[in-house]
C-alpha cells in the first residue's frame, strides 16, 4: 500500500534553543549552539518576537546562517508561517541550502527563473514545510517569485543596497546612444546649459568624464509627462536594456518624484530613498530579520531598506573585539622604493600575484578594473568575472593562475583557506550607482556613506579569511583607498581587530622597502612559528582598541526616521507632509556633528518642494520659505560646486541670486570688528604685529605658531587658538562661526632640504577633525588644512595619504597673506574702527586682497592629493 498515514500531532518547540536540542539528535552539524548564538536567540524571542523589523549582528564564523535558520523554522513549525531565506548571489544561496541541510533545517532551494522552479519543491515552502532559500531579485521584482512570504530572512543585508533599489533604478547607458540622448533631451530645462552641452559632446574635457550631474526636481516634475512618453518610446524601439524595462514599471507616475542624476557615461532615474513600503512583496510579510556581520551606526539599513525603525540585536558579548581569521594588510604605494617610482607598483604587484597563484581583485568601478586587468596581472594569467563563478567557484579554485577581478562586488564570494590567500583592493569602493557616486563625490556628504564604504572595505579585505583559522594578505592600492583607511577617525570606527590589523599593516609598510614586504608576505603565508611571535603585536593592539562610531552617526540615525517617512509621503504626492517631515529631518541634521553637506541636500529638497506648492496654491509664504530652504542649502553645501551646476532654466526663475557679499567674508569683517576691541588699541597694535612679522620671517616653531593665532585674528577668525600644548592639535585653529574653519600645521623649522614625509601629512589631515571634536560640533564643509613648510622635497608616500581637504603653503605665501591684512587693518586705523560697519570694512579689505574669497583661494593652489578622481571637493 502506497498511502501515506498521518503521524499525527507534533508539538512544536517552545523557542529557538529547544528546536536545535531536538535536531542535533539527527543532524550534521555541531552538537550544540555556542554561547552567543544562543544569547542572540534569547534575545530575539525574549524582546523582539513580535518586532516587524529586527537586525542581528554577527561577525563572520559566528555562526550567522545557524541562528538565522533556527529563527526561521522555529516560526514555521510554530505558526505555520511561510519562510524565505534571502541572500545576495546565486551562489551564496547554494552554500546556505547546504548549511541549513547540515543543521537538519528543512529547505528548498529556489533560484534561477521562476518557471523552471521545481513544483513539488515550491510547494513545499507554500505550505510551510520547508524554508525556502532564494536571492534578493525574487523579492525586489515587477514580479515577485516569493511575493507571499510570511517572514523573511535577510542575509549580508549591509551589501544589499543595488539589490533592494534595484526595482526603481532605471539607468540608460551612453552606450544606448539614442536613448541616452532622447532623456537628455528631454532634461535639458532641467539641467544647466553648460552641463547640457559637456554630456552632449563626444570629446569631453577628461576633468568632466566622471563628474555626476543633478537634474533640477522642479524641471523633471515640469517634465515628467513628456519624459514618460520617451521612456515608453524607447522601449518600444527596443532601446533599453530589460532591466530598464523593468524599472519603468515601477516608475510609471512616479517620474516627478525621483532624482535624476547624469554622468557622461550613463543616467540614472530613481529615488532617493527606495519606497519599499509600496512593494507588497516586501512590506506585507510580518516580520524581517535582518543579518550581517556589519550592521553600523548611522541609519544606513534603515535608508537601504527604506523602513523608518529597525531595532538592533547587538553583537554578543565576546564578539565585540574578536573577528574571523587574520589579514595582513600591506600598502605598496607606501614603501620608500615603491612610492618614488610609482610605475613599478604595477609589476610589483604582478610579481606578487605570481608568488601566490591565485588572487582575486575588488575594484569600485568598470574602468579601474579594466586598468587593472591591462597593466597588473601577470602574462598568461586566467581572467574571470562575478558571472563566471555565481554558480561554481570551482571555476576559479580549481585554477593555479587565476585572478578573480570583482566590479564592485564586495560581498558574496567565500574563499576559505587555500582557495585563495591573497587578496587587492583596487580603489576606495564609494563608485557604486549614480545615486552614491553624487552622494560621494559631487556632494560630498562622505558622513551618510562612510559605513556603506567601512562595510565594503572589511568584507572585501575578508573574502579569503573565512573561519578562526584562516588568512589571507590583503593589499591596498590606489591613492584614494590608502588615504582613506589610514586616518586614524576611521580606523576607530571598524571592528577593533581590523583596526588592529590596519595599523599594524601601515607601520610595517611606511618606511619600508618592497623587498621588505615580501619578505613580510612570505613570513605572514608560512603562517609558523615567526608569524605566530608577530601576531601577537595585532592580538595586544585589539584589546586595547575600542569601537568608536563615526561623527554624525547619532544625528544621521536620529534623522533617517523622518527621512524614510518623508520619502514614502513624495512618493505619494503628499507633498506638504513630505514638507514639514524635511523639517523634522533638518531639526535633527542641526548642531552637533551632523553632516551639513548632507543636511544641504535636504534642504535644497525642501526648496524644491516648498516652491512647488508655492505655484500650486499661490501662498507666497511658501515662496519664502522655498527661498530661505535654497539659501540655507548653498549655505550648507559651500565648497562644493554641484548648486552652481542648477541654474537650469527652470531654476532661474524660483531661485534666490547669489548674495552680493560672501557670507565668508561678512562672517569675518564682523570677526575683524570684534578682534578690533583689543587688538587696535595703539599700545598693542603695533607691537604685536612686530612681532608676529618677524615670527613669520624666521623659523623657530614656537614663535611662528604664535604668529599664525595672530593673523587668524587679523583674518577675523573668532576664535582664533593655537595648540594648548597639545601635540595633536592645530598649531592654529581660525573659525569663521559656521561658515568655514581653516587649520594649519606648520613645520616653520624645517630645513628646505628636508623631506616632506607622509607622517605631518597624515597628522594635518586630522586637524579639521581634531577642531571638531574639541567644538563638539561638525565642521564646516569647507574647511582647508594648510601644511607650511620650506621643505623642497616630498616623500611620494605624502601625496598617497593626503585628504582632499590638505594643502601645501611655502612661508613666504604666509607672509604674503599676513602683510595684506596688517594694510588692511591699518587703512581701518585711520578710519577709527569704532566707527566702520562690517560692510565699510569689506570695501577697505577688498582693495587690499584681505578678504578671505580673496586669499583663501592663493593658499590653495597645491593640494596634496594627487587623485584625479576626486571631484567638486
């Protein structure tokens, strides 16, 4: 007999902890939970079973897929609910259908397309007789393959940003050169003709090929119909990609209430926050457990996902300092022989590459890995791509000369043991869609990405660390990476072992000879009993090493409730709700270290909303306002040219002209005013000023550091404060209130045959933030460092870790600059200071080149940095 009987009722467990007692029984995996899988597991079903949104964080090794699992078929077995396990690629979905089988957890695995889904096996997840595994793209779909999910697992949830706005991102290639032009067209009120005419050319200027472009909203809501009608002619002329198609779906009415950003290679149309709220599939499921092993601070999952709240379920006890595996992080560009004569990094590294075998190569954008791939692996050598592996990674391991040259794709490939011990990050991974890239680069809101860009560098740099007993070397390259992950903010703001790691790799590659990093690699991969001695360094330096969130994290977290909100409200043409939500947003992005560049993208948002019900009710009130939100953005987004680039047509009869004085300098006179109460006075005015020239003319530290506070006084800095005996500060702070800070490190007694060295540039480059935490406040974004030195020479590992903010000053630029303010101060003399207003003193400091729109742009003429990808910075 074939029928099958009933087996009757089962009872099911009373948490997640009682259902693994009962599955080690009969399955293949660990006898018991660890200790911190289970303390999360409490966690969970003790505070937050009945959360909708709820993150863990566990690092990787800890055990991650386990807890996720049990969490998952607990819920089915107990309520019947139906359960889908997401993760980001094809291939790490195999790997968790495995591990689930290993653990005893029932589950189907469906990837690939929908109709060649197996039947029997979908049933068996629609019935909630087995969990099913699958990957983002069955959620985030015009048709969802899982869209009848009851809770969903979500897996390295930190890297799913492309997949989750993915559905709403409709991105035209140059390449597509009729539809490219078509929607350029179509934007060119939008847009300032300049920029029309850069994106129109065939041979642009090489500074304008990566910029990224912000079409003004009011012209693309002016717009929107006619823009629907060349979207929807291009696809019926078969002009767009299908994944174009796609989005246009979710698109269609929704035209005028998404940004659109434009580079000369592609144009992206989506929205700003991904309105997930309206995406059945994922909003309708009762619960989301999101997992990753790097969460972060800041609001980023919540503005990934688009959901106001997600409660977090910290990493447990013990986990806090202890990460998976080692790296040895090596910096080539770094090395004396290396760093003066960069064109041998790139058969340094190939030779590297041939000592290890096999490699694989993370790199942020197509061009850097195309580079990559012409000029620095070795001859002969096996090339592949994220395709080539999504289903088999044998493809790759089973190779003894292959690279594997990911595109921005930091996540998703594991590499365990001897697979692969040797990995290149190629290039600061902040070039992901138009969107970041804007966000980044032309706005330079760093703050709102900065754990976006923490996150891609530690998993990237952990594809070949993959359990406690594992190791990789891990090297960095490119000028714009090296800078960034060997400030010490950002260091502090990772998991204390990859501090640890990340220090330990740049004192061993500073100084030091290429030959004395392979040496270095050659101890590190014997992995015996002399790196065992060194390890140790690394292990002490974690436990002494606290995580400390980056600045702006709590205001950016206090904010992204409103911001999602607020998103969800444009989305529903609920625009003076989405209005007063900004407001909200604003409060929040005010004082403190909030990001102001971010908060200046926000604020033009504001200004473009505020006018748009401006012309639909006629209120002039919310004219004013539109006015004041626009001027507050060009306030906040100062040293940054993305604004300059709206005056689209459309925009130049809603927005405020520029003002007829520089707020930099008005802040000043006023500055200059208040410094004038005491430093005027004949008794001190020209003593002091005696003595701060003679200072300047000489080199002895003390005294010029001295002179450098005077002249910020003269500048009308106020305050204007030296170092406090302080090794680590300024050796002058000059503010000019909320308008812009400049800093200087001077090394007045160096000789001019000395040597820059990359140490003094690293130090001048957290001098803004030494100012900023000192104020408790956020700095301005326009905010120079200036280095003086007499130095002739720089070592070429300088420029390799300079920020974008840090300037090189000879004295006599110094001296310069100090001798047009002492002019303009005395032409004020004689004309009795206590009688000039802020204004009179801007027409006396004017004929004298004092104001700072005047000398600020003198002492910028030699930025340390040497990235050319740096842009509007």
């Amino acid at each position: 007999m074939a029928f099958k009987r009933s087996a009757g009722a089962t009872t099911a467990p009373a948490d997640p902890e009682q259902l693994y007692r009962q599955l080690a029984l009969i399955n293949d995996g660990p006898e018991a939970l660890w200790s911190h899988q289970a303390d999360v597991l409490r966690s969970w079903h003790g505070d937050h079973l009945n959360d909708p949104d709820v993150a863990i964080e566990l690092p990787t090794g800890a055990g991650k897929t386990l807890v996720g699992g049990l969490i998952g078929d607990y819920r089915r077995r107990a309520v019947g609910e139906r359960v889908a396990y997401l993760c980001p690629t094809r291939q790490l979905a195999k790997q968790t259908a495995e591990k689930l089988t290993k653990y005893g957890i029932p589950n189907v695995l469906l990837t690939g397309k929908v109709k060649n889904w197996n039947r029997a096996e979908r049933s068996r997840y629609t019935t909630a007789n087995a969990i099913a595994v699958s990957v983002y793209s069955h959620v985030f779909n015009a048709n969802p393959g899982l869209g009848d999910a009851q809770l969903l697992l979500l897996d390295d949830s930190h890297a799913a940003e492309g997949y989750v706005a993915g559905p709403w991102s409709l991105e035209i290639s140059r390449d597509e050169e009729s539809a490219y032009r078509d929607v350029l067209s179509a934007l060119s009120d939008a847009l300032d003709p300049l920029v029309v005419a850069r994106l129109r050319t065939d041979t642009p200027d090489s500074q304008y090929r990566n910029s990224v472009y912000l079409a003004s909203p009011l012209g693309v809501a002016a717009r929107a119909s006619y823009l629907e009608e060349v979207l929807t002619a291009a696809v019926t002329a078969e002009k767009l990609s299908d994944e174009a198609v796609h989005a246009l779906r979710f698109l269609r009415g929704h035209l005028d209430q998404c940004m659109v950003y434009l580079s000369y290679r592609r144009l992206l149309i989506r929205p700003l926050i991904p309105p997930t709220l309206f995406h059945a599939a994922f909003n309708d499921p009762a619960r989301r457990v999101y997992m990753s092993a790097t969460l972060g601070a800041g609001g980023e999952l919540e503005r990934i996902f688009g959901r106001r709240a997600i409660k977090r379920i910290p990493i447990p006890t013990g986990w806090e300092k202890q990460g998976t595996g080692r790296r040895l992080f090596c910096f080539p560009q770094l090395t004396t022989d290396l760093s003066a004569e960069p064109a041998k990094v790139g058969p340094w590294v190939a030779d590297i590459i041939t000592r290890h075998g096999r490699a694989v190569v993370m790199t942020p954008d197509t061009r850097t890995a195309r580079t990559f791939a012409n000029t620095r692996i070795p001859d002969g050598y096996k090339v592949l791509k994220a395709n080539h592996v999504e289903d088999d990674l044998k493809i790759f391991t089973q190779e003894t000369a292959a690279a594997l040259v990911l595109n921005n794709r930091y996540d998703g490939i594991d590499l365990p043991d001897n697979d692969c011990r040797l990995v290149i990050l190629a290039g600061l991974p902040a070039r992901g869609d138009l969107q970041e890239r804007f966000l980044h680069g032309s706005l330079g809101a760093v703050e709102v990405l900065q754990e976006r860009i923490r996150a891609r560098i530690m998993q990237g740099a952990g594809r070949a660390a993959r359990n406690s007993r594992d190791f990789a070397a891990v090297l960095l390259l490119d000028d714009d990476l090296v800078s960034y992950v060997t400030r010490r903010d950002v260091q502090e703001a990772m998991h204390p072992e990859i501090h640890a790691e990340l220090d330990f790799g740049y004192n061993n590659s500073i100084e030091a000879t290429s030959a004395e990093m392979l040496e270095n690699l050659r101890v590190f991969i014997a992995h015996d009993q002399d790196w065992r001695e060194v390890d140790q360094d690394i292990v002490e330096a974690r436990e002494r090493y606290e995580r400390i969130d980056a600045p702006g994290s709590a205001e950016l977290q206090r904010s992204v409730r409103d911001e999602v909100a607020a998103w969800d409200a444009i989305w529903q043409s609920e625009w003076q709700r989405a209005l007063e939500l900004i407001r909200q947003v604003l409060d929040a992005l005010r004082g403190g270290r909030a990001p102001q560049r971010y908060a200046a993208l926000w604020n033009y948002l504001a200004s473009c909303i505020a006018q748009r019900l401006a012309n639909q009710t006629g209120d002039p009130t919310l004219h004013t306002a539109a006015t004041k939100f626009y001027d507050d953005a060009r306030n906040a987004g100062r040293g940054t040219t993305w604004m300059s680039h709206l005056a689209a047509p459309v925009e130049l009869t809603t927005a405020p002209p520029p003002p007829a004085v520089d707020p930099l300098d008005e802040q000043a006179m006023n500055g200059v005013l208040a410094n004038a109460a005491r430093l005027a006075r004949p008794a001190i005015f020209d003593t002091e000023i005696q003595r701060a020239r003679m200072a300047l003319a000489d080199t002895p530290s003390k005294p010029y550091e001295a002179a450098l506070v005077l002249m910020g006084q003269l500048a009308g800095a106020l305050p204007s404060e030296g170092d406090g005996h302080n090794d680590s500060a300024p050796d002058a702070t000059w503010i000019f209130g909320s308008t812009s800070w400049v800093v200087w490190e001077a090394k007045s007694a160096a000789k001019p045959d000395g040597e820059l060295g990359a140490g003094d540039v690293r130090q001048a480059g957290s001098h803004v933030r030494f100012a900023a935490d000192k104020r408790g406040e956020s700095a301005p974004g326009d905010s120079p460092a200036f280095l003086v030195t007499s130095q002739e020479r720089i070592h070429p590992s300088a420029h390799a870790v300079a920020e974008s903010h840090v300037y090189l000053v000879r004295p006599p630029e110094v001296l310069e600059v100090f001798d047009r303010l002492v002019r303009a101060w005395r032409a004020a003399r004689t004309r009795n200071f206590a009688s000039l207003s802020g204004a009179d003193l801007i027409v006396l400091f004017k004929a004298e080149d004092a104001l700072p729109s005047q000398w600020l742009p003198k002492l910028r003429t030699h930025p340390l940095q040497r990235n050319e990808d740096v842009v509007n910075r």
